[in-house]
C-alpha cells in the first residue's frame, strides 16, 4: 500500500486507491452536470404536476373533459426527455463524485427509481396518453368512439411520489453503503 504521508501516526492513501471509480473531472463540469441534474428533475417534476392537473380537473369539472385530454398526449416526449436527462445527467454526477452509481444504497435507490418510472413511462403511460387523446377529440367533435375513457390518475401520482421520495434521500443522504461481496 501506497501513501502520501503520515499524520501523527496515522497513513493517508491516495485518492486514486480510495475512489476508484471516480473519474477526475474539474469543479465546473461536476457543477454544470449537477446544475443539468436539478433542471431535469425539476422538469419532470413540474410536468408530472401538470399531467395531474389535466388528469384531474375534468373529475371536478366535467366540461373542460375533451380539452384536459387532447392536451395529455402532447406531455408524453417532455416527460421523457426530462426523464432521461435525469437519468443520464445522474449516472454522470454518480460517475465524477464520491457517492458512486451502486456505492451507497440511497443512490441505487434512485437510480432504480429512475429507471422504473421511465420503463413505466415508456410502456404503461404512452399507450394512455394516446387513448386519452383520441377519447377527447372524439368527445370535442361528438363523434361516437370505441377507445375507453382511460383511467390516467395513478401515473402522476405515482411519479410525482416516487421522484419526492428521491428528492428527499438526495437532501438527506442517509448513511449506509451497499454491501460488496467478493
């Protein structure tokens, strides 16, 4: 083992031994990926609301139904984008800082969070923001349709949950690290 140096009798490895999977990156690019990590998460956020927002006013307001859900469909390439940037901009930040991708259990968590919602986004939400769309314009127009009325209200609850649930463990960061079994 290699060290810098001893302080009153104790050794110090470097930080290559200790980080690594730390990548050396300078200051302002672990600033501009954590800056791009809070905007995306703040965007996904802020779009999740506003899926909810749409997915729930025409439960009070029944007249405003064909216009809440033409709208919906137009939210599905937003969401995913901010999702993914969340995704990509936090496998960076995990990459350049001392928290790892799967070193603490807090960050795995959110990484898994990430990961399902998109998955969920991609597969579950997609197809009903679609149906959702066509059943407004075929309720603006009075046209008979056959696409049921989709039951949309879990997704924005859900995520918006979920990416609360994340926000929290990254302002917390409680203590434990994921286990290494060699």
């Amino acid at each position: 083992m290699t060290t810098t140096g001893t302080t009153a009798g104790t050794t110090t490895r470097p930080r290559a031994v200790r980080d690594p999977v730390r990548w050396p990156v300078p200051v302002a690019a672990r600033r501009s990926m954590l800056t791009l990590h809070v905007v995306s998460t703040a965007a996904w956020l802020g779009l999740d609301v506003a899926l909810g927002v749409l997915v729930f006013v025409p439960m009070a307001n029944p007249a405003l139904t064909a216009a809440c859900y033409q709208v919906l469909p137009l939210l599905f390439w937003p969401v995913l984008t901010a999702g993914l940037l969340a995704l990509l901009s936090g496998v960076g930040i995990g990459v350049m800082t001392r928290w790892g991708l799967v070193r603490h259990w807090w960050v795995a968590a959110k990484l898994v969070m990430n990961l399902l919602l998109l998955v969920l986004i991609a597969l579950l939400l997609h197809p009903a923001l679609t149906d959702a769309g066509e059943f407004g314009r075929a309720l603006a127009t009075g046209t008979p349709t056959t696409v049921e009325v989709p039951r949309i209200f879990m997704p924005p609850v859900v995520s918006t949950t979920v990416l609360l649930v994340a926000t929290v463990l990254s302002v917390w960061k409680p203590k434990g690290r994921v286990s290494r079994r060699r």
